[in-house]
C-alpha cells in the first residue's frame, strides 16, 4: 500500500490544531488504499501548540510531532517535514485550514493519473484584506516576469509531489528557500487544481507586513538576477539623460544670455543620480547577503527534544 506523508507547518495555532488535525484525520480515514503519515512541525511556537500536538502524537500512531528551537519561518518547518517525511507522496498544508483538506483526495486522483505536482491554485480568497489581496496578485505577477522559470501564478505551497521531486528539492542546499518556486524549477509532470481559499478558521495571520515583504523578495530574488541588470538599464538611461543636459548646458552656455541660471538642474541631476545609485547599491546589497549567509552554510533548522514535563502531561491528557 502505498503512503502518503502531510506536512503541516504550524507557527502559535493553538487555535486551529484540534480542529485541524480531526480534519485531517477524517479526510485521509476516507480515502481508501492510502496509508497516511501526518508530520506537524512546531515552529518555535510561544502558546501550547507543541503540548497540542504531543498530545495528538500520542493519540494517534500515524501523527508525528517535530518541534523547532526557535521561530525558524514556514519556509524552513516545511523544509523540516519534507526531510522526515518517508511518504511515496508528500502533501502540504497550512494549519489554519485556509487550503481545504478535502482537496487532497482530488490530488492523490491526479497523481495516480501519473503527475508529479499537483498544486492548488487559488482562484478566490476569502477574508483577506484587500491590500493582501492586491499585492499577492501583483508579487506574483512581477516574480513570474522577472523568474526564469515559469512560476504558477496565485499558488502557495498546498501541493502534493511525489517522492522523486522530493527527494531532489531535500538535495537542493539553498538558504534561502522559496518552496513554490524550487518545486517549479524541479520540473517533471506538473499541474493544478483550482480552489477558494476560504478564511482562516481561527486565529490570525502570522505573516505580518514585514515577514510578507522579506517571503516576496526573497522569492524575486532566488529566482531572478533581472533586478541586476536593472542598474545597468539605471545607468544607461541616467547616461543618457546626463549627455542631454550636457548639450542642454552646452547651448545655454555659448548661445543664450542667461548662462548664470541652472542651479535647478543641477540639483535635480545631483538628486536624481545619487537615488539611482544608491538603489543600485541596495540591490547589489542584496545579492551579496544571500552569497554570505548561504557561505555561512548554517542548518535551515534545529529540532529540540520536547520537555520531558509537557510529555508527562501529554501522556496525562491521552489517558
Ligand atoms: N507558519 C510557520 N512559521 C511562521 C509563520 C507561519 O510555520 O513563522 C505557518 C502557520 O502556522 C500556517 C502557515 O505557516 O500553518 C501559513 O501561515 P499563515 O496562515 O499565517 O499565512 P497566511 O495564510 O496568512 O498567508
Ligand atoms: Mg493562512
């Protein structure tokens, strides 16, 4: 029989998880033929996630719990599952039920029809705010411009993929991980099934602002050196600009009265040229701190040992 592994990435979703796993529990019990592994990965949650979890492992033979030592990011927890996971299909899954368990069947489907990928392509989200909405539209729009792979437009990471394309996205040693964009850049035989994404079932986001900005570039960036040659187009037009005030300076000069006059332009050419360059600076900044923290060549992770006590209680709590 063959197994599939969930991994799901679970950051203070206390909330959510009893709810999440009984969900997840009733749809794999109805799909027949399939063995299920259910791996959750405890990203250094501050609320009692990880004594929920325990609990359910415990409960349960097929759930296993995996706890970071710090907050690592959703990236690096799902990077954690996919490295267990022993599965001959691997799906995942946010905690929040914001991508509808009952899907994974539909994907399984597809697999057996011989894809690799299956990915949920979000065709509506509901309970976003309008500013999410929008600049989700637009990240992807501008990434997939920019990437020299193709990436699916409005896809997150729900996707099952079967073991080889796991196996080569666990042998990529990148640092900075953009999951959905690697697993386009693995190629193979992949597809999509379209889905609301509804609301989150409780609690809120734990993507604030700046943690969404730092996921975008670090997607436009792992995925595209487009914003380098975007200094040089910078520098171009500046050249360009600077020959036409030169002629411009040049004709006041020889040809009119009031040569005295310019002081404006001067400013506006100074302003404008220290902004491009300093833009240009920023973006080669960029590039040089991921060539530095992938030479750190530091784990994605660290898994700790659950505390024997929130074991006991766990234990406590089962019987
Ligand atoms: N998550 C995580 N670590 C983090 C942030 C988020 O493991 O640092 C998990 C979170 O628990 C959830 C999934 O990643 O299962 C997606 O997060 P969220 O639903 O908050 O993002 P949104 O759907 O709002 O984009
Ligand atoms: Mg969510």
């Amino acid at each position: 029989m063959k197994t599939v592994s969930i991994v799901v990435p679970c950051f203070n979703e206390s909330e959510v998880i009893d709810t999440t796993v009984a969900e997840l529990m009733s749809v794999t019990q109805s799909i027949d033929n399939y063995q299920f592994e259910l791996i959750f990965i405890n990203d250094g949650s501050s609320d009692d996630t990880e004594l929920k979890l325990l609990v359910h492992s415990q409960k349960h033979t097929n759930v296993r719990t995996i706890s970071f030592s710090r907050n690592f990011g959703h990236q690096q927890a799902v990077s954690a599952g996919l490295d267990v996971s022993t599965g001959d299909a691997v799906v995942l899954i946010d905690a929040d039920l914001q991508d509808p368990p009952r899907l994974i069947a539909d994907m399984i489907e597809k697999w057996q029809q011989g894809f690799d990928v299956v990915y949920g392509t979000r065709i509506n989200r509901e309970g976003e705010s309008k500013f999410k909405l929008l600049t989700a539209k637009w990240f992807y729009r501008i990434l997939n411009s920019l990437s020299e792979v193709p990436i699916p437009l409005d896809t997150g990471d729900f996707r099952l993929m079967d073991r080889q394309v796991v196996d080569h996205l666990i042998a990529m040693p990148e640092k900075s991980r953009f999951i959905r964009g690697m697993v386009s850049w693995i190629g193979f035989n992949q597809t999509s099934i379209c889905y609301e994404r509804s609301a989150r079932f409780a609690g809120e986001s734990k993507y604030p602002l700046m943690k969404m900005v730092k996921f975008g570039i670090d997607g436009i960036l792992s995925f595209s050196v487009k914003p380098l040659k975007l200094s040089i187009m910078m520098g171009f037009a500046c050249s360009g600009i600077a020959m036409l005030m030169l002629l411009y300076s040049v004709y006041i000069r020889l040809l009119t009265e009031h040569w005295v006059s310019g002081w404006t332009s001067i400013l506006v050419s100074i302003l404008f040229m220290g902004g491009v360059q300093l833009i240009s600076i920023g973006i080669l900044g960029e590039y040089v701190a991921r060539i530095y923290n992938e030479s750190k060549d530091r784990p994605l992770y660290i898994i700790k040992k659950s505390r024997e006590s929130d074991v006991a209680k766990a234990d406590a709590n089962v019987k």
